[in-house]
C-alpha cells in the first residue's frame, strides 16, 4: 500500500513539504537520527529549488531510501488530491 491509497482516505498535511518527512523510532541511534534530520532539511530545500533533483536523490539513496519509489508515492499522493 502507498501513503495514497492506505484505507482509500486522503490525507493532506498541513505543509506539503510533511509528505517528504521521514522519522526514526525512539530507539534509533544518533547517527540513524541525524540522517533522519539531513534527510528533512534537504527536503525542505529540494522543495524551496535550493538543490537539484539530483542531490536530493543521491541523499535519499545514501540514506538507504529508493528515491524514484519515495518520491513516486508522494507524486501519486497529489494527484490523487488534484482529481
């Protein structure tokens, strides 16, 4: 299931920007956290067009997160949103 189609309700976050948000559970060691935090301020840039598409995606896949399949599930999310 995609963030978009999980119990056929939409949810639409106050910031666009928090459907690019990833977070880390409570026992997650400090450099898991501090690539939770890299991760969410390149979000916040690669939105503002501080950072090219590029970048982020190399971040994202350094991170260990498949960036076309992150990315994917949020454009989906829009456009369910834009019908």
């Amino acid at each position: 299931m995609s963030i978009a189609s999980d119990n056929n309700l939409l949810w639409v976050p106050p910031d666009i920007g928090d459907l690019l948000t990833v977070s880390v559970n409570g026992q997650a060691d400090d450099s898991t956290a501090q690539g939770m935090l890299v991760i969410n301020g390149a979000a916040s840039q690669w939105l503002a067009g501080t950072i090219d598409d590029y970048t982020y995606f190399e971040l994202l896949d350094h991170y260990g997160i498949d960036p076309l399949r992150f990315v994917g599930e949020v454009e989906e999310h829009m456009a369910l949103l834009m019908r």
